[in-house]
C-alpha cells in the first residue's frame, strides 16, 4: 500500500500576515486527518516561520528547488540542502515546469539537484511533464520518459525507493484545466510502467502526484485512479478550504 501524499506548492505567493492565518487554518483540519502525508512547500524566505508554525502538527515541509552542489561556497542565490534541513524540510521539489521553462533548468541539472537531495537526506519530488504542443504532437510519453531518464542515468533506479514524481502537465498548470482522470492515469501508468521496468519492486512502493488545476471540487476523482497517489498542488493549496478538501480526498 502506498501511502497518499499531499503537498502545496505556494510557488512565489504570501506574506507573513497571510502564511500565519493560512497555516492556523489548517492546523485545525489537518488534525483529523488519517493517513494521507501533507506537506506544505514554502518560498524559502518563510522556512523558518512556517517551521515555527507548523512544531507540534504532522504537516511536513519542503522545499521548491534545492541546490545542486552539497558543498557550501560560491552559488549565489541557491539554497543548499543541509540549509534545507536545519529549517525542518523533508522534501524537496525539483524540476518544477516553471523552472524548467523560466529559468531554463535542464534536465541535467534537474538531475543533479535531485541528486543533492537525497544527498542530504530529502526526498525530491520529481517533476515531469509535457507541453500542449507536446501533447499535440503525441510525445507525451517521450517528453516524460526523457525527463526521467535523465535522474535514473545519473542516480540508478534505486534511488526511486526514497522520491516522489509528479505529474503536471503543463498546459493544465494555473490554466483551470485539469487534465480528466483518465488521460493522467493514462500517463501515471505509464511512468510506473517505465519504472518497473528497471525494477518492479521499486516502481510498486513509488508514489505519483498528480499536478495541474487540482481542486476540491475535482480531487476525489482524480485520487480514485490505480496509480495517482496524490496531488501537487498550486493555486488551492493557498487556501486552507480547499487544501483541506484535496487532502480529505486523498485521505479516504
Ligand atoms: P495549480 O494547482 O495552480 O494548477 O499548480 C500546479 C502546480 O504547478 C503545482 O506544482
């Protein structure tokens, strides 16, 4: 059995004021809650309020990107991971689309990063995922493939055992057009799929997020999929409602 994951990616979003009231709401909710994971992944600024904040919960914390040397030294404007993990971080996202796209993060660098983390003893979340145009020309599982290929060549497959994918198309990213469920348990299936077949037992226990216009309102649906096993979540996770409604649905 997998366990259900749920993490919010707040990206570049809140004040002090405004992670206080979020974080209190949610406090509240998430204590009733099972058996999902719930993770929270603040700019890194607010690491230390949100730790403060979220002591005596279950809620964990990550972090949106992670540097890719394990060395401290002369990398300006990058967060390591022993920095990652005196602020109480367990996870760490790597590879989200906006950075490959904004920042042009490759997938060799991606790579990397996932590797200081778990270096550091994180757990990257991996994220892969095609474009519209992508998508249109049918290379879906090529794009995807690609992206995972590049963190098995330099990490091995047994480095799976201890990360998380997520799955976020990117065309349904902050677009209010959620993949259905069956076209991101299509592509869940197959990122299994090409995980097993390197090794089977690792691909089993590997959780798969789904990202992408995640709401309360169309959560259940996509959690009740064979091989989603969560979501990564952006817009609502900035609100404590709906966050708790996504997590409810994994939680079930
Ligand atoms: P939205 O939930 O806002 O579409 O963002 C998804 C995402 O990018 C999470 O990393």
């Amino acid at each position: 059995m997998r366990r259900p994951l749920v993490a919010g990616n707040w990206k570049m979003n809140g004040t002090k004021a405004s992670i206080a009231q979020l974080l209190g709401e949610m406090k509240a909710g998430a204590a009733s809650l099972q058996q999902v994971e719930v993770v929270v992944c603040p700019p890194f600024v607010y690491l230390a309020d949100v730790q403060g904040a979220l002591q005596d919960t279950t809620v964990l914390i990550g972090s949106q990107n992670i540097c890719d040397s394990a060395a401290a030294g002369a990398f300006t404007g990058e967060v390591s991971g022993e920095m990652l993990q005196e602020f109480g971080c367990r996870y760490a996202i790597v590879g989200h689309s906006e950075r490959r796209a904004l920042y042009g993060e490759s997938d060799e660098l991606v790579a990397r990063r996932f590797a200081a983390a778990r270096a550091a003893g994180l757990i990257p979340i991996l994220c892969v995922g095609e474009t519209l145009e992508e998508r249109e020309q049918g290379i879906t599982e090529q794009v995807v493939a690609r992206q995972i290929d590049a963190v098995v060549a330099l990490e091995g497959i047994a480095a799976f055992a201890q990360a998380v994918i997520a799955y976020e198309p990117v065309w349904a990213i902050g677009t209010g057009k959620t993949a259905t469920p069956q076209q991101a348990q299509d592509v869940h299936a197959f990122i299994r799929r090409r995980i097993a077949e390197r090794d089977a037992g690792v691909a089993d226990g590997l959780r798969i997020l789904y990202g992408g216009s995640v709401k309360g309102s169309n959560a259940a649906e996509l959690m009740a999929m064979s091989d989603i096993d969560g979501g990564l979540i952006g817009g609502a996770s900035l609100k404590a409602d709906e966050f708790l409604a996504i997590c409810k649905a994994a939680d079930s």
